[in-house]
C-alpha cells in the first residue's frame, strides 16, 4: 500500500560512518532533555500560568493587553493557557503521565475559549487546536493502556470542536480563503469583532488548516471541518501560478491575486509558504487521498527545477522563476530537509542540513535571517524547532551518528546561551548573546520532541511514533484517521486536464541501501559545504565595468570639510547641501560642470559613492555587548550597543574591557575632561552630540579612560524599534585611539544612568558578545548559577562582518539629469545605501528614519517576528513600546530589576 511505503523510509536506521555514540551517552542526553523541558515548563507553571506565556528574564506570565503590544506577534495569544494546551501531547511523549493527567484536567477546569479577544486562525489552529487534538489522541490512547485516564470522556475533543465552530467564521469568504484573523467570541462580521477588514493572508495562513480540520471532522464524524479545509486547499491550487507551478507568498482572500511586493511576487520554501507544502504531503500521509500527493508532487518538481540551489534554497521571481527575487535566506527553511526525508529525497536533504548546520556552529543559533555568504542578515533567533525537526528526520533516514551530534550542538548552545534562572530566553541578537524576554509556546511543543525522539531508544517511548504524523507544530495526529468513518466531502475542483497521472507519482520511498551503498556518501556531501561556509564573508571589489577611467576624485577619499575637494565637486557640477538633521546632501547637476569632461566625472563620482556605501554597509560591524556584572545583575543584564570603527576591536578581545562606569564631565565629552581623577581607570559615560565621536573618545582617553560609552541623546531612541549603527571617525587617523568606544540608544542608556543612580557603584562588561557567567566570575563564587554543572565557555570562531539591509527609496527626477546622494555631515566617508542598478539619473535618497543623523551608519534593522508563516519581510515596528515615555520606561526597568533581585534571593 502506498501510505505504508511512503512510511517505511523514515525508520529504518542504516549502518553510516563515524564514531557511534554509545548507548550510556544517548541515555545521558536523553535525561538532559527531559531536565530542560522540567527547567522550562516547570517555570512557566510556577511563574506564568494561566497566562499564554511566559516571559522568562521577569519571571511573570505575558497576558495580553498587560504587557506592551508586539504587533502581529500577539495574535497567537487569546488568554487561554497556549502554552500549557501546546505541551500536552509533548508531557506524554516524556513519559510524564502524571503531569499530563493533571495538565488536562487544570485545562478543563481552568481554560475558557469564548473571550473577546481577536486572534491568528493559523496560530490558533495549529498551537491551541492542534494542542487539543495531540491530547486528546494521548488520553484516548493512555486510557485504552488500562492504567491512566480511565476517566476522561473525551473532554478535550469537546473543547476542541468549540474552538473549531469559533475559527469557522473566518472562512465565510467567497474564496473560501480564511481571513487571518477572528474574534473568538463574535467571528468576523460586526464592529464588535475589531476584525474581518483584511484583504490578505498568507499562502501558509490558508494552507495549513487541512490536518487539524480533517482530524477534527474525522473525530467527531462532523464533515463540516474537513470540507472548509479542502476548499481553501483547491484554491490555492487553483491560483499557482500554471507556467512555473510555484505559488506565492502572500494572496488576496477575495480576488485570489497574489499580493506584490514592490514590483513582484515572491516564491520560496520559507515564511509565508512552508506548511502549505508540508501539509500537503502529510495530508496524503494522514488521509490517504491520492490528490494531495500529486498536489505535492508537482509542487516539488518545480521546487527543485527553480528554488533549489543545493545547499542554498532561495526566493524566485514567481512570474520569472529563473530570476531570484533575494540573497538572504529564512530560518523557517530549516524545516525542509524533515519533508525531503519524508518525501524520500535524501541527498539535497543532507546538503541544506550540513550547510544550516555550518551556520548554527558559526553563529551559535540560526539567525531569524542569514545570507547566500552566510552572515546575519536578521539577528534574532525566538528559539526556534526546525533545525532541530530536520537533524532528527535525517538520524532517522541514516542513522548516521553525525546527527546525534548535531542534536548536542543543539543542546549545549541551548543550556550555554538561551537558559536563564526562569526557563529559556529567546535571543535577541545571536551576534551578542542579548536575549529576548520571550519563550514561545512551541519552544515546548516542538523543540523537546525532536530533541528526546533523537536521543531515545525504543524502549525509552511509551508508544509507537510511527502510528501517527507530525503536525507542524509537532502535534501527533494517529494514521488510524485514514481509516475513520466520514462523511464525504464536497467534490474537490478537479479540472479535465488534472485527472491522476501516475508520472506525478512515486509510489515507492527509495531503498536508501541503495541510495548510499558506500557508507561515507553522506559524509562525502558534507564536506564541501562545509568548507564552502567556513571560506565565507569574502569582501567583494566593488563593482565598475570595465575600461571606465578614473574620476579626479575617490568617493573614498572625499572629506566634506576639505576646500579643495569643494572645489573639485562644484567643477564636477556636484553641490553639496547641508540638512537640519545633521546630514549632508550631495547633489549633481550635469548641466553646472564646467565641462563635458567634468560632467562625466561627476557622474562616475558618484556612481563610485553609491557603490561605496554600499560595500560600507556590507562591512559593517557587528553589534557588541554591554554586560552589567555588579550587585544586584551579576552578568544577567545584556544591552546590545553599537561598535566604532576605530578603537579596541573588541571582537579580538578574549576577555573584553571590565571596570566600573563613571559620567565624564562635561557630560558630551567635547572638551578637556575635568573629572579626570575619577575617569581615570574607568569607563567613561558620555553624551552625543556637540562633537565627533573620535573627539570624545580622544578627551576621555586623555583623562586615563579604559573604554568609554556614548548614550544617544534622541529621547526615546532604543534598539528594539531603530537599526543599530557603528560610529565612524572624523576624516583622519584614528590609530591613536587605543580604547574601545561603544554606543547605547537612549533606552539602553536610561538603563545604566538608573543603576548608577540606584547603585552608585556599577561595573560592565565591554565585549563582543555576552559572557558565560561562569567565565565573567572565574575563580570566584558564581553569584546564582544559570546551568548547573556548566563548564566555562569556550571561544568560538569569529562571526562573519554582517551586511546592511537599511532600506532605500529612489525617485526620477526627469528631465533635470540630476542625482543626488545623502551622507554623513560628521562622518563625510559615509553616504546612504544605493541599489546598485541606481542610474545616475535618479535622486537616491534614504529616509530620515533609515538614515541616522549622527557620526554613525546603520546596521541591520532586526524585526519583532511572528511564528512560523505569518512573517512579514520588513521589520516591525512596536508603536506601543516607541510610544512609552522615559518614566514608564524605567518603571518597566525598576520592575525587572526587583525581579532579578528575587531571582538571586532564590537562587542563594
């Protein structure tokens, strides 16, 4: 039978190279998990339930409407205990009965699913639906074992069918496409449900209901489920796109239009589509309807004629699909390796595997976004399972030992880099171990699955895995579902020209003894790539065809405060005005050069400046970390700061600059510092503005500074809502400055002006990334122990030069053969990014807001994310945190710190 075939692959552990892992130490790991998942979910019981989540660098649960709004982030949240209902099924699989009986039974008495309150339709249904459903599958099995549950009555597929009633208003639409978003107590219709305005939604929003809506159909003998899953299916397959057999990112819920993004549409295997095509074939797996295979099927063909680029797998043009539509890659991708196992294609699998594994090792964690080079593109990391799903699928399909190590690598940076006393913090910037006050529900649901199935034996696994499939969320769903009795539902919209061909079929799962019948073949994929990663962030020439002369003057040379270079750009016909915000404007007029010769070499000037800036932006530094280590923080506090390009490069640092924080006076630091005896021996606060940052740096080292610290002086100003920036020098040698100057944003700052003034006394750690606390206080007593038995950190390899994604917006000017670009009045070597098929007729002009207008230029603008496939592709931006004043701020600041005070109460 096809559906058993296509399972046969998955399990059959094979003899591979390498050093096997002996039982004791898979045992030992084993335990490791099941001791983390007790670490994370033990503390979201005791500090955050019933709220949705918790927050685990302040030890409270995230309730919505109390804490600050993330955007889109917070639709996953509808007061109804997520995390606890998305760890169910996940406490049974770790042999936890007796907690998953009391879990149940405090979601019974505990969780309501009426609130008014708007939330995702694709996060409620895979984490809160599918989280009912997993449990309710683990119950009914549990108590058919004879010895647990004998009591339950099937209360959890009672609530689950409530909760799929509420979730089906959203699919009234004359597509059937869901609208993304529901009122869980008055649907979409109405002024009351705050929602049922949107237009659009993502193609994995819609595609990725089918498995929760069929089990629920097939559970409770309703169709109705079932059938709205399969309507929004078809017509998603209806609208790909018929030459390239691709589907889009994101598609209009009533036209059927795929949405475009500036002047296309997107296709790829990341946010925003992934489960679309994961479902369809775990559809097939679980249901055993031929036409989702096909489905699927043609799907992957096309995936791998036009997005695979082994190892890389990158967005197309969806119109144009020889043409990529981007250079970076997401971290939701990593799930692709699992389905190719699951599909049977094991070689492309092993190749996208190694390479996310090269950069995992590079970077520690996979970064929300990374580029074809390997360097960080988007910086944060929510903690996320797909690496982890993949490394497991791919033991399974080889059992290839490599992957139990991966699986450690997993591990040890979980316990090293994200553990904190109240459970798991996501990071904030993988670059300096800064975290996020964050641990998702899936963190729970998915991570500790893979992690425990890997490192488990048969034995260790109270029941058959192979008699269910994966949600992906990771719920387990039972392939007895195939064989429920149902009703039919309506007709899927087959066309004439879409009837079943077998050549869309493989209806056998490759022997893999025969895909590998040399024992190192797996090994020999690996190892090219990762050489190809570890030769990574290569600084590219910039780019000029050939046989172009030279103009009179280097964009690189160009100092805005030299007359003779003045002079040579108004021969050139290039002006130069200076804005209010500190930025300065080079403008080109061919018409005003004093010659046709001249013309010509201001339009080549500044085409060098735009291909300067942005080779700057791609050599750009990455953010550094400042660790508060002194009483009461004790290394606990990490604020992500921004790097300088001349000074101690403290990424050459093995154990950073420590000392005590003192305020210069005068407190911008623009002239002679006349609180030198205090300075001296310590690290200097200072504020922008009024001078060049080498200035500062210069007076403070004077005065017998070891490092010295800029805190922004726009008011408001923070690194959770605007891109980080590296501060340049003043047009000269900076060789004399031998201390390292760092950069806060005004939010960061307020925070160490607080504990100063609380503390008086306040000691930092300048460095490249955040250190292990163990290694901060070597040789002395660990003032509350973040991992138990930790051993010091070990160096690992420099991280790659990030490159810029500071956005840019050009407009024509006309007629007028005028070009225009915008740079740094105090930094004349900086000028704002320009894309580089920019012509020089164009004005090129960066927004304010992308721009800073200081010393420095931006970095990589992180975004706030949310889960899985509701990904957007720009940064978001937290209007509710931006809007917050200075006090609430520090309120918010004096409340974590009495929390990390508890913390080390409890942990002494």
């Amino acid at each position: 039978m096809p559906l058993v075939l296509l399972l046969l692959m998955l399990f059959g552990a094979l003899c591979s190279p390498g050093q096997a892992m002996s039982r004791e130490e898979k045992q030992r790991l084993k335990n490791q998990v099941v001791e983390m998942f007790d670490h994370a979910y033990q503390n979201y019981m005791d500090h955050a339930y019933p709220a949705d989540e918790l927050m685990p660098l302040t030890c409270r649960g995230r309730v919505r409407g109390l804490e600050p709004s993330r955007g889109d982030i917070d639709d996953a949240l509808g007061k109804f205990s997520l995390t606890l209902i998305d760890t169910l099924d996940t406490l049974v699989l770790l042999n936890k009965t007796t907690e998953f009986e009391d879990a149940v039974r405090r979601v019974l008495s505990d969780v309501r699913l009426d609130n008014d309150i708007v939330v995702s339709v694709f996060e409620t249904n895979i984490r809160v639906l599918g989280g009912l459903l997993g449990g309710h599958s683990m119950a009914v099995m549990l108590k058919e074992g004879g010895q647990h549950m004998q009591w339950y009555q099937d209360e959890l597929l009672h609530m689950a069918k409530d909760l799929g009633l509420r979730l089906l208003p959203a699919f009234n639409t004359s597509s059937g496409l869901p609208y993304p978003r529901v009122n869980l107590k008055h649907g979409v219709r109405g002024p009351e449900t705050r929602t049922g305005t949107e237009t659009d939604t993502c193609t994995a929003c819609a595609g990725t209901i089918i498995l929760e809506f069929a089990a629920l159909s097939r559970f409770t003998g309703d169709p109705v489920f079932e059938a709205h899953a399969r309507r929004a299916l078809d017509f998603l397959w209806e609208k790909r796109q018929r030459n390239s057999n691709l589907v889009g990112t994101t598609i209009n819920i009533h036209s059927g239009e795929w949405v475009r993004r500036g002047e296309r549409a997107d296709s790829g295997v990341g946010a925003g589509i992934d489960s679309y095509y994961e479902y369809l074939l775990k559809a097939y797996v679980l249901l055993g309807d031929d036409l989702f295979l096909e489905r699927f099927n043609i799907h992957y063909a096309s995936i791998m004629k036009y997005i695979s680029q082994p190892p890389l797998l990158l967005d197309v043009h969806i119109h144009k699909p020889l043409l990529p539509a981007r250079t970076w890659m997401d971290s939701l991708l990593a799930f692709f390796p699992g389905l190719q196992v699951l599909k049977g294609d094991i070689r492309p699998a092993i190749e996208t595997h190694e390479m996310l594994y090269q950069v995992t090792k590079k970077h520690n964690f996979l970064p929300e976004a990374f580029t074809t080079d390997f360097r960080v593109h988007w910086a944060q990391h929510p903690l996320r399972p797909e690496f982890a799903e993949s490394t497991y699928f791919l033991y399974k399909a080889t059992g290839d030992p490599y992957y139990l190590e991966a699986g450690r690598t997993i591990m040890d940076n979980l316990n090293r880099f994200a553990r904190v006393p109240c459970g798991f913090a996501a990071m904030k910037d993988v670059r300096t171990g800064s975290h996020e006050d964050r641990m998702d529900s899936f963190f729970l649901a998915e991570m500790f699955k893979y992690l425990f199935l890997l490192f488990a034996e048969l034995d260790d696994i109270p029941f058959d895995v192979e008699d269910y499939v994966f949600t992906t969320e990771a719920h387990l769903l039972p392939l007895s579902l195939s064989m429920a009795p149902h009703s039919s539902p309506a007709p899927s919209n087959r066309t004439s020209d879409e009837e079943l061909d077998d050549s869309n079929f493989d209806w056998t799962c490759p022997n893999t003894h025969l895909l590998f019948p040399d024992p190192a073949f797996p090994r020999i994929l690996r190892e090219p790539i990762r050489s190809a990663v570890d030769k990574s962030c290569p600084r590219p020439a910039p780019y000029r065809e050939p046989g172009m002369g030279r103009p009179p003057l280097r964009a690189q040379d160009f100092m805005a405060n030299n007359p003779e270079h003045l002079e040579l750009l108004r021969r050139m016909g290039v002006s130069l005005i200076h804005l209010k915000d500190g930025r300065v404007q080079l403008v080109q007029h061919a018409t005003q050069a004093v010659s046709a010769v001249a013309a010509e070499d201001g339009v080549r000037f500044m085409q060098e400046m735009m291909e300067l800036s942005s080779q700057q932006q791609k050599e750009q530094l990455p953010p550094r970390a400042i660790q508060i280590v002194s009483h009461p923080f004790f290394g606990r506090v990490v604020l992500t700061a921004g790097p300088a390009q001349f000074g101690t490069d403290l990424s050459k640092s093995s154990t950073g600059v420590r000392g005590f924080v003192t305020v210069a006076e005068p407190y911008s630091g623009c002239s002679e510092i006349v609180n030198a005896e205090y300075i001296q021996g310590h690290i200097a606060l200072l504020q922008r503005g009024q001078c060049m940052f080498a200035e500062k740096a210069r007076h403070i080292q004077k005065a017998g500074a070891i490092g010295g610290i800029v805190v922004d002086d726009n008011e408001g100003s923070s690194s959770d809502t605007a891109p980080l920036f590296q501060m340049a020098g003043d047009g000269r040698s900076t060789d004399d400055i031998t201390l390292p100057l760092l950069f806060l944003f005004h939010k960061e700052g307020n925070i160490l002006l607080e504990a100063l003034k609380e503390y008086r006394e306040v000691e930092v750690l300048l460095s490249d990334k955040a250190r292990d606390r163990a290694a901060i206080f070597k040789g002395k007593p660990l003032p509350g122990s973040l991992i138990e038995g930790s051993a010091d950190v070990q160096e690992r390899e420099e991280d790659c030069l990030t490159e810029a994604t500071t956005p840019t917006s050009h407009e024509p000017i006309g007629q007028s053969q005028m070009s225009t670009v915008e740079l740094d009045e105090s930094a004349p070597e900086e000028v704002s990014p320009v894309d580089e098929d920019t012509s020089p007729a164009e004005e090129v002009s960066a927004p304010k807001e992308e721009v800073k207008p200081a010393e420095a230029e931006p970095a990589v603008a992180q975004p706030q994310e949310d889960r899985d496939s509701e990904k957007e592709e720009k940064p978001e931006e937290d209007t509710d945190s931006s809007s917050q004043s200075v006090d609430e701020l520090l309120a918010d600041w004096r409340e974590d710190l009495e929390a990390f005070k508890q913390m080390e109460k409890d942990e002494l």
